[in-house]
C-alpha cells in the first residue's frame, strides 16, 4: 500500500514558516502507521522550483517518472516518491522514528 498527495497549498502570507514541511511530514508519518504506507507519491510541475526544492532537498522525495504532459496546459510532471525504509520492519520503524522526530522540531 501507499499515499498519495494530490495537493498542498499554503497562503502565500504564510509561507516561508515551514507550514508545508510540517504538514507534509504529519501525513507522512499517519499514512505510514495508521494505513501501513511504503512510501508516499506525488506529482509537482518542472516548473515549480519551489516545491521541488522542498519534496527534494527538504524531505527526501526521488524522482520516479515523467509524466508527460500531466497538467491541463501540457506541462509536465516529476512523478516523486518517498520511500519508508528498506522494506524490512525495523527500517520502516526506525523511518517512523526519524519522521516523528522531524515533525516534533518543526512544531
């Protein structure tokens, strides 16, 4: 099984205080314990350097495909995932561990 975001948006007052990271991490770490989660997807715009930075550099989101054309305007789309572990228990539980972490110092 797995998540999927279909879409994060903040108020463009209220960027740049770590609100996406938090609320990404929160789902992240419910999709994984509540629903049993291996990893997480996403799509984000080639174009969207912002949020690319932050799945990416900031949560360790990998690129996984591109999806040609996805948007409505013909755009393309990075097709991103994080993975939880390495697929054996402990390494999903020391995945939970390290996120929960996270999302404790973000809040």
């Amino acid at each position: 099984p797995h998540g999927h975001i279909t879409s994060l948006a903040v108020l463009r007052t209220h960027r740049k205080r770590g609100i996406a990271t938090a609320l990404m991490r929160r789902s992240q770490v419910e999709m994984h314990e509540v629903f049993g989660a291996e990893y997480v997807s996403l799509h984000v715009r080639k174009s969207n350097r912002a949020a690319f930075h932050l799945y990416n550099e900031t949560l360790k989101y990998e690129i996984s495909d591109i999806e040609r054309g996805y948007y409505a305007d013909g755009e393309d789309a990075y097709d991103m995932r994080c993975t939880f572990g390495g697929g054996k228990e402990d390494d999903n539980e020391r995945g939970t561990e390290e996120m929960e972490e996270k999302v404790d110092e973000d809040e």
